[in-house]
C-alpha cells in the first residue's frame, strides 16, 4: 500500500501597509523610484523581474474591485480583511473608519475569527496605547480601524505597551519613535530591530497580522523627504523579517488597501494597482490565486485550514 506524504500546511506571516502602489518610474513624485531600494522597485512604466530579493515575487493587485472613484481604507481594508467586496456593497468606496455597515460585515466574517473558528492560532501583533484600554463601554462608540474590528470579532487579546518591552508585540510605527515622543517609557527600535522581533513572534502563532499606516500619511503629505525617509524603513523592516525567518516553514506576504505614496504629484488616493509581494516556497501558487483585494482572504484560508 502506498501513502501520499502529508502535505505540511505553512505559517503566515500578513504585513499590511496603507497607501501602497505600483507607480511610475519617476523620481520626481515616486519615492520608491528616487530612495532606489532593492526589494521596494518596480514600476508600472519599466519592465520587472519576475523575482524579487529573498526569491519573492511582486505583483499589480486590483483595489479599485470594479466601483468608481477612487479605492479608499475603510471599503479596501474591510476587503482585505473579509474576502467581501464592501465598496460594491456600499455603492462607493468609503474613506477613513469602517462605518456600521462595514463595522457588521467585519465583525461576522473577520478572517482572524474565522482561523480562531477554525482551531487555528491566529494573532494581530500591533500594540495599544493605554487609552485603548480605558474606552471599556465606549469602545462602540468611537471609530476604530478595520484591523481592530477584525480582533474583536475574533475575541483575541489585545497587546499593551508592556509587551513592546518584553518583545511580545510591535507598535504600528516599529521605531517607537512616536511613543518615546509623547512620554511613554518604551525602548527604541531601528527598524532592523523590529523587524527580527516580528519575525522571531511568528513562531508561536499560524497567523500572524501586523499593520502600518504611517505610508498612507506620509503620500498625503506630498512631502518627497518624508516619503523617502517611509520607503528606506519598509526596505530596512522587511529585509530584517526576511532575513531571520525561515521561508521553507513561513509564507509572508506584503499588501496594500490602495495607492498613495507612489504618487506625491497627489494628495489623493490613486487608481494604481496595490502592491502585493509574497516570499516562501508557496510564495508561487498563493500569489497567482491573488488578483483583487477580495482575493486575500479565501487564499489565507485554503493555505491554512
């Protein structure tokens, strides 16, 4: 008799960053084009490789999902985050906080909470500041992003500020830059730092969720400096993670919910195509399965359960 080998299901790893698109070569309004970055490099006007550093693979994923205007963060990520089309269910894309519709729809088909469904250790790693977990009643009553949804939805914990300290969780913008600023008592990170943490974190966990949305803020300022400054820390974050992980047990992928700082000629959104990159030995298949943002979702689900 004669038995197929047991096909081993890999962890995952999701970055998700605001406000990342495929834009022209252009240096004069595309940071990604002017800091010259090694993996962060490919353009809708200049032919690409088909692999990237690490043996990754980049790819034009579709967040415009067949509505008009321009894609936005609320509808997209809700997209992201559920594998269902919110701007078409909306009728418009939708900008900002996840209003009550989106709020429902995240909270009955949040992917986190249906890899806990599933028997699965999923986690969101980004940490809370204290006035997070002041709210107690009132948390329905003010906006919370779509990621934060999602981890309710799940019943998952919620990390502190504590766990910066023992390693545990990793704040929205690594660096702790920002905390340190306003008087919290938290080390500070070089994105090298950060990075091998989060990916030492993966370890325990099948899914592993991290959020970053200072990008989208630094395309709408336009400011070329500070969106070069964005570009030369994802570069150095992500080589990090991809250098302490092991890709032959780990899946890890980039995303976006929109374009925004491949284009500072803008203070706008863009039409452009998100970006999305994949690296591990099932970077391949999972990739090819991604067209769309509703796409991201069902994938995760079918590589893990």
């Amino acid at each position: 008799m004669f038995c197929r080998a047991k096909i081993r299901v890999m962890k995952v790893l999701m970055l998700f960053f605001d406000g990342l698109g495929i834009g022209e070569n252009d240096p004069e309004k595309n940071p990604f084009c002017a800091s010259k970055q090694n993996i962060l490099n490919h353009f809708l006007n200049t032919p690409r490789k088909q692999t990237i550093p690490f043996d990754g693979i980049v790819k034009e994923v579709d967040a415009c999902l067949d509505v008009e205007g321009l894609p936005q963060s609320a509808t997209g990520q809700t997209a992201i985050l559920t594998g269902i089309n919110a701007s078409k269910i909306q009728g418009h894309h939708l900008s900002g906080f996840p209003n009550k519709k989106l709020q429902e729809i995240i909270l009955e088909h949040s992917l986190l909470k249906q890899l806990k469904e599933k028997g699965k250790r999923a986690h969101f790693v980004n940490v809370y500041r204290p006035i997070f977990f002041k709210l107690g009643d009132k948390i329905k009553k003010v906006k919370l992003s779509a990621t934060t949804y999602g981890n309710l939805a799940a019943d998952l914990p919620f990390l502190s500020l504590n766990d910066i300290k023992a390693e545990k969780g990793i704040y929205q913008e690594f660096t702790n830059q920002i905390l340190n600023a306003r008087g919290y008592d938290v080390p500070i990170f070089t994105p090298e730092r950060a990075g091998k943490i989060l990916a030492k974190l993966t370890n325990s966990y099948d899914f592993t969720l991290y959020e970053y949305f200072l990008t989208d803020k630094a395309g709408h300022s336009r400011d070329m400096e500070q969106g070069i400054k964005e570009v030369h820390k994802i570069e150095a974050f992500l080589t990090a993670i991809l250098e302490e992980i092991d890709l032959e047990e780990t899946l890890v992928f980039l995303c976006s919910d929109h374009g925004n700082l491949e284009d500072l000629s803008t203070k706008s959104h863009t039409p452009n195509p998100s970006l999305f990159m994949a690296w591990g030995k099932e970077a391949q298949p999972f990739t090819e399965k991604i067209n769309n943002l509703t796409d991201i979702t069902p994938t995760i689900l079918k590589q893990l359960l």
